[in-house]
C-alpha cells in the first residue's frame, strides 16, 4: 500500500497528537518459523522503521516507542547483547534519515544503564536532531513507568527538603512537569501488539487517559496498513475524559 494509500483510508481530521507503542512479539515471531530469537529482533528493527516512516507521513507529531524495558536486562546475556548490537546499529545507521526527515529524537529511561559506548550514541542523536520539529521519536530505552514516578517523587522531596516548594504547591501538573515526558503532551494512542493486554509498566502516569489498542499481529509483520487500521479505530472513538461530553483531544 503507498502512502497516499493508506492515508486515505484515515480521517485525518481527528488523528492522535502523540502515539505510543509497545513492540511485542519478536521473539515469538522467530520461534514460530524454527528461527533464532535474534532473527526476529533484527526484523523487528525494519517494522520500526515502517512504523517511524509511516507516522512521520501521517503528520504525526508525537511517537513514543518502548525499545528496551528495565525488565529486559534480565533476559538472557547472549539476547542482551543482540539488543545491543542492534540499538547501535540503529542508531549509528537511522540518525541521518531521520535528521533528513526533520525529526527529533528524544531518549528517556536510565541511559547510566548502557555501555558508554551506547550512552554516546543516544546523546549524540538528540543533539544533532535537537532543532527539528516536524516530529518527535521519543524512545524509551532501560525505561520503567514506576521507576519514572518515583525518580520523580525524589526530586520533588529534595527541592522541598531545600525549601524551594511548599508540600502545598504539589499538584498534578508539579508531578507531570518532573517526569522525563514533561515537554511532551500525554499520548492519545497507545498501541500494543502480538495480542498481549497489558502496558507492562509504559507511561503509567501518562497513559491515564489514552486510548488503547490491542493488535494481535506480531511485531515483525506490523506494516502500514495496521497503523491505519489502529487510526481508524481511534477516530472513531468518543473521548470523554472521565467527563459526560466528549472533548476534542489538546
């Protein structure tokens, strides 16, 4: 399908600001065609792209994917290192599409966690693209919501311990600004696949009220067409925002 294509079957009027997506499935992927989990990790990395490529097209402004979950340091050593192997490849071999693309990357999560090597990388990536506006990839990489909230709850401790907030002043909007999403608005979409219900600690605090899309396809096979299908689920959902009447999304 082209880009017009698919486009075309999206109500583009009523699309979300800011996708999120948890990739799911690579690993079983593989397994079902006697294949190396490793196999179905890189082929992971091609449906990243159609997915980047794909949102970017739609005009999009916000994407968040989950990379790499503080869970998944517990896999085995030998997969780690694939995953490794392949966040630089990624990186070292995507930064300069996506900067031709104007898109910004943005990495949130414990980027201590990584090889120096890697945490370079990362940070190389979101200066050179810092200026670009036309979208912003948001990656989570060693990331966990409730590590994410109570990081934040430390901060928010300390510059009460030092004076500088009153325990009174703690609102919402305190807590949201602290988090490392604080300049970017809450997803309206969040989208998992391989058929699993869960978000498995993504954005807890930031997906209280985002639509959520479930996709039974695996990871690897996720194409266009299932992002327009996802979109269109979303489009033709009423938000109401705990309220009666349905609001337009900000």
């Amino acid at each position: 399908m082209t880009t017009q294509q698919w486009l075309a079957t999206v109500d583009r009027s009523n699309l979300p600001q800011h996708i999120a997506v948890i990739m799911d499935g690579n690993g079983r992927w593989a397994s079902d065609r006697g294949m190396p989990r490793s196999f179905g990790h890189k082929q992971g990395v091609e449906a990243t792209k159609r997915l980047v490529k794909g949102v970017r097209e739609a005009g999009i402004k916000y994407l968040t994917i989950y990379g790499f979950s503080t869970e998944n340091w517990a896999r085995p050593r030998d997969e780690v290192d694939v995953l490794m192997g392949l966040l630089k490849s990624y990186f070292n071999a995507e930064i300069s599409e996506l900067h031709a693309a104007n898109i910004r990357i943005r990495v949130i999560g414990k980027r201590e966690d990584f090889a120096p090597d890697i945490a370079a990388l990362l940070t190389q990536a979101e200066a050179i693209t810092a200026e670009n506006d036309a979208m912003t990839l948001c990656i989570a990489l060693s990331y966990g919501g409730r590590q994410e909230i109570v990081d934040t709850v430390r901060q928010i401790a300390t510059r009460v311990q030092l004076g500088e907030l009153s325990p009174d002043a703690i609102d919402l909007d305190t807590l949201a600004r602290g988090l490392e999403t604080g300049d970017l608005p809450d997803p309206d979409l969040i989208i998992r696949t391989s058929g699993e219900l869960r978000l498995s600690n993504f954005l807890l605090w930031q997906a209280a009220y985002a639509e959520l899309y479930f996709d039974p396809v695996q990871w690897p096979d996720y194409s266009v067409e299932h992002l327009a299908t996802a979109l269109r689920s979303f489009a033709n959902r009423e938000r109401r925002f705990g309220g009666l009447k349905a609001q337009t999304a900000l």
